[in-house]
C-alpha cells in the first residue's frame, strides 16, 4: 500500500484553505470596524464633555445666561451624552459626561475655565 493510499486523496483541500482564508479575514475585519467604532465613540464622548464644560464657563462668566451647570447639561443631551457630574470651583467648571457602546460606558471629563490674566499675545495686532 502505498502513502497516497493510506492518507488519501488531497482533492479538494484548496477550498477548504481558501474558506478558512475568508474566515480569517472576516473576522479581522469585524474586530477593526468594532476597534474604530470604539474610538469614535470616545472621541465624541470627549468632544461633548468639552464643550459642555466650555458652556458652563460660558455661563460662570456671565458671558450668556443661565446656571452653569444647566448649561452643561443642555449641551450634553444635544451632543447626545449625558452629564454625569458638574463640579464648580471658583470660576472653573470640572464635567463628566458619558455614553454607552454596546455593553459598555464610556465617559469623559473636561475643566474649563477663564482665561489666564496674562494671556501671550497672538501676534497680528497693532
């Protein structure tokens, strides 16, 4: 008897490679779409908790009305995030927002304030 004989024929065994093949890269590329989502989330996540604390600066300031961290949480709900904490220290605003992505929370925190009193010049000016 010849090995051929014993182990068979290999026939076929190509489409089994090539399937297996496309698993692989299917399964790549779910985990990549899913990691990339993540981070846009969280990115977005980020971007409303600093505009939420920039608002309630706003309003510290006096610069628009209303209490700052009211203002913090309209901004949060139109950036579609919801304020978890809004902390006022002086004339700082400390936020946390956050959000879910499937199973999980993502949050994010931001401080705003005024100023400095010394601000550097931009240059451009007389």
């Amino acid at each position: 008897m010849t090995v051929r004989q014993l182990l068979g024929s290999d026939r076929g065994s190509s489409s089994v490679l090539a399937a297996g093949g496309l698993v692989t890269i299917t399964v790549l590329a779910v985990a990549l779409v899913g990691s990339h989502s993540a981070l846009a989330v969280r990115s977005r996540t980020a971007g409303a908790a600093d505009a939420s604390a920039l608002a309630a600066a706003d309003a510290l300031s006096g610069a628009v009305v209303g209490a700052a961290c009211d203002r913090a949480a309209a901004t949060a709900e139109a950036n579609g995030v919801s304020l978890s904490a809004c902390v006022v220290a002086g004339a700082e605003v400390t936020v946390e927002v956050s959000t879910t992505f499937g199973p999980l929370d993502v949050g994010a925190r931001a401080t705003a304030g005024p100023p400095p009193a010394t601000a550097p010049s931009r240059g451009g000016g007389p």
